[in-house]
C-alpha cells in the first residue's frame, strides 16, 4: 500500500501570505521594525527577557557561544569545555569549535536520546566550563538534575532547542532553562520562517553582547547603558567596532513570518501531541522497536525508532521498503557524531564508551511528524514493521 507520509510539510496560509505581501509593500526588506516586534512576542511567549532573531538556528547556536565567550563576566577562555552529547546535529558543535573552545562529548540515556546526567557529571574535568544541552526531536532534558550538577560544579548550562520549540519541562518553557536557549524556524521545524533561527535568554549583558555580535560586530544597536557603548558621536558611532563579529542578520520577510506563525504555535504543537499519543500506542509494543520515552511535554518534532534484536541489522531494508512505500526516513540527527569524518578538525575529548550513541547510528531512524492528524500513516508503518519483524 502506498502512502504519502513526508518528513516535512508547509504550514502556511493566507495569513504568511499576507504578512510577506506587508513586507514587499514596506518597501524595507533588511531587519528592522517586523523582526523587532517578532523579538518581542517571541520573548513573551517563552517567558524570557530577551530574544534575538537571526537568520538560522545554526546562526543562532554560533551567537548564543560567542556571546557567552565575549561576555565580560564570564571570563571563558580558549581550550575551556564544553559537555555535549554524542548525538546531535552539527550546529551544536561547531560554533564551540569555532569560538575556540574545547568539545567534551558523553553519551546520550537509552530512553530520552537526550544527555544522560549521570555521565555528565562523570565526565566533568577541572577544565570543563560548560554544559550545553540538546532537546532531541522535541524532548526535554532533565533540567532539574542538569541546573544542579551545573549549580554545584559552578558550570553555565546553554541550551540547543532547535527541534524542540513549543516543549516544557516542570512547566517552563523549553529553551529558557540556561544562560541561553536557541530556536529554529527553518521550513522542517516547529515554525516556519523559510529560514531563521532565535536565541533568548535572561542576561542583559550577554544580550548586548549578541546584538553587536549578530550585526558586524558593532555598537550601533547599543543602548547608553551597554558595557559596549563609549562616549562618541552619533556619526562615529554608526561604524564603530567593538567585537569581531558576523553577519547573522535576518529579513524582514521572516519577522512578519514568524509574528503569523507564531500565533498557530499552540495548535500546532496540541495537534503534534495528539499524533504521539498515537505512536506511543500503535509503536509501543512493536516487538524489535524501541521509541523515544518523553519528558516533560515534548513538542514531537518527530518519531526516533530504535531496532533492536533481530530487526536491528535489517534497518537498510526497512528503510528501502518504507521509502518505497512513500514514507521519508533520516538518521536519527547525526547519530553518533564521533563517527564523522570531520572529527579530525575539531579539538575534542570523549568522556568514556559511548554504545547508545553507536546503537542509535547503528540501528536507528526517525520519520516525521505534522500539524495535522496522521493517524493512519502511523498505523500503516506500524503494520509493515510487524509483517518484517514476523518474516525474520
């Protein structure tokens, strides 16, 4: 039986077609008042004091550390690490690279796919200054045992919540638990901005650090009260430098954008938690699968399948028969990033064996997830999975 059971679909509709023609009638197209107003509802919905937009979640990441390493207060360091799980996308690890700092990997839990707490703490050298922490496919870390083992071993905690927007844990928003949170916006995730990404956090200093970072590194958008902003004139000002900065800045397309998406969060997330209600029915007893156990509320981004027994060296032809079938399959993010090639370049340690995060790059995959019932699909890749697991 054929389906139709994409990774990723649109979300929009006659309102992100509206907002983008109040854009193209502006006449302003670089980031300014859309993108403010978005920076603002953002940081209201998520209980933050300040949000900054950028034009990635990538984008997002690599401000969110730069910050934290200019930040005055902080004091980091080149060669200072950073704790990270073994199992997520490239841009969580890359901007620690590329800020200088030094990559501490530890395996994930076996049943959140997310950093086990135990092994962090394990794995904490007189080095380490840092946990950053990445809600996998819309679930929540422990952020009660995360906060206090980076309370006692006086560590910042960052936070990667690029797949996992519109998640809670003990009633608080996902993204808001460390120094800083990223969100994504790009055409697969919770929201759709086309691309974009935000960091949020509480600081105000790290909060001026970003927005000079974000624009070239200058002092234009500083306020008088900013540790960044110096005694010159209006003029001057204008191309005053202050930090080495980039470019993340986004459009106002993609302010209006995410000001109409925004608003639909809440039902799209409702509609993803009813759809894991049905996989965690149709998937939980599923003789050779393992699913993802959730903590907190997961905003579902998406359903991770573990193979197990004699069903876990058949993933390739499960995959094939499924795809055949019209159903997108990836890797579970990366799986085990220790594997990549690309390893090589970067200055990193393991903390120990890392088997969950070579499981999953061994015997796992995810399938998607959507803001509109797709029961039937769940049902339907259920059914093939059991008539597989009955031929072995």
């Amino acid at each position: 039986m054929a389906l139709s059971y994409p990774l990723a679909v649109n979300s929009w509709d006659e309102a992100e077609e509206a907002a983008l023609k109040r854009v193209i009638a502006s006449g302003r197209f670089t980031m300014g008042a859309e993108v403010k107003a978005f920076e603002q509802q953002f940081a209201a919905h998520v209980g933050s004091r300040f949000a900054v937009m950028v034009n990635s979640g990538s984008s997002a990441n690599l401000l969110g550390v730069a910050a934290a390493f200019y930040h005055p207060d902080l004091a980091l360091k080149p060669g200072d690490e950073v704790i990270v799980p073994a199992v997520s996308w490239s841009t969580t690890f890359f901007p620690v690279h590329q800020c200088r700092l030094a990559l501490r990997f530890v395996d994930v839990a076996r049943d959140t796919l997310n950093l086990d707490p135990d092994l962090v703490e394990a794995a904490i050298t007189p080095a380490t200054r840092a946990i950053f922490a990445v809600n996998l496919l819309g679930n929540p870390c422990d952020y009660a045992r995360l906060r206090d083992i980076a309370a006692r071993h006086s560590l910042l905690l960052f936070e990667d919540n690029c797949e996992s927007m519109g998640a809670s844990f003990a009633g608080r928003q996902a993204g808001t638990f460390g120094l800083f949170g990223t969100y994504s916006t790009f055409f697969s995730h919770h929201i759709c901005t086309m691309e974009g990404g935000v960091v949020v956090t509480d600081d105000e200093t790290l909060y001026h650090t970003m927005l000079s970072l974000r624009a070239h590194g200058w002092m234009r958008e500083q306020p008088p009260h900013s540790h960044l902003s110096a005694d010159v004139d209006d003029f001057t000002r204008l191309f005053r430098f202050v930090l080495p900065g980039f470019n993340l800045r986004p459009l106002e397309m993609e302010g209006a954008l995410g000001q109409s998406q925004l608003r639909k969060l809440p039902e799209l997330v409702r509609q993803r938690r009813a759809n894991a209600a049905i996989f965690t029915r149709e998937f939980g007893d599923v003789a050779g699968v393992r699913i993802q156990r959730e903590l907190g509320e997961s905003s579902w981004f998406g359903f991770a399948l573990i193979l197990t027994g004699a069903l876990a060296s058949r993933r390739a032809e499960l995959v094939a028969l499924l795809q055949g079938k019209g159903v997108e399959c990836r890797p579970i993010v990366a799986g085990n990033f220790l594997a990549n090639p690309v390893m090589a370049h970067l200055d990193h340690s393991v903390a120990g064996p890392v088997p969950v995060a070579e499981e999953i790059d061994r015997a796992g995959f995810f399938i998607g997830n959507h803001h509109y019932p797709v029961g039937d699909g769940l049902r339907a890749i259920a059914a093939t999975i059991r008539e597989v697991a009955r031929q072995i």
